[in-house]
C-alpha cells in the first residue's frame, strides 16, 4: 500500500474528535493509537480492543505522526 493510499484512511473534521485526526469512518483517534503503541500494545493488541480497524489503519496511524513530526521547525537554543 502506497503514502497516499495510507494516508486516506486519516481524516480530520471539526464535528468529530474536535476535529482531532481520526482512522476515517471511526471515533479512534491517531494520537490514541500512536500513544497505545508506545507504551507497548502490539497491532495484535490494537485489533482486540478495537475489532472495527484493520492493520492498515494501525499503520496509517503511524505514518500521519510520522509525517506530522516531519514538518515541525526546529530552532537552536
């Protein structure tokens, strides 16, 4: 599955989440995913709790941070 691909499955809407970047047709948020991950659940993991998402989702979820983190500016202290 290409970025672009990927990257449809996210969607933002101000009446949902409060407008908070969510796995598309769900209420799941990608900071909640991401979060969940770095505290150590497994895709597996993901899965059980949330059986509506698929490992596409999860993975999706990983790539929006990831390119939301690409365009953060940094500035020397």
């Amino acid at each position: 599955m290409n970025e672009e691909t990927l990257l449809r499955r996210i969607t933002k809407d101000s009446n949902i989440m409060l407008g908070k970047p969510v796995i598309k047709g769900t209420r799941l948020t990608v900071e909640l995913i991401v979060e969940k991950l770095a505290y150590g659940a497994t895709y597996r993991d993901l899965k059980e709790d949330y059986p509506f998402i698929a490992e596409e989702d999860i993975r999706s979820a990983l790539l929006y941070a990831a390119k939301c983190l690409s365009r953060e500016e940094i500035y020397a202290a």
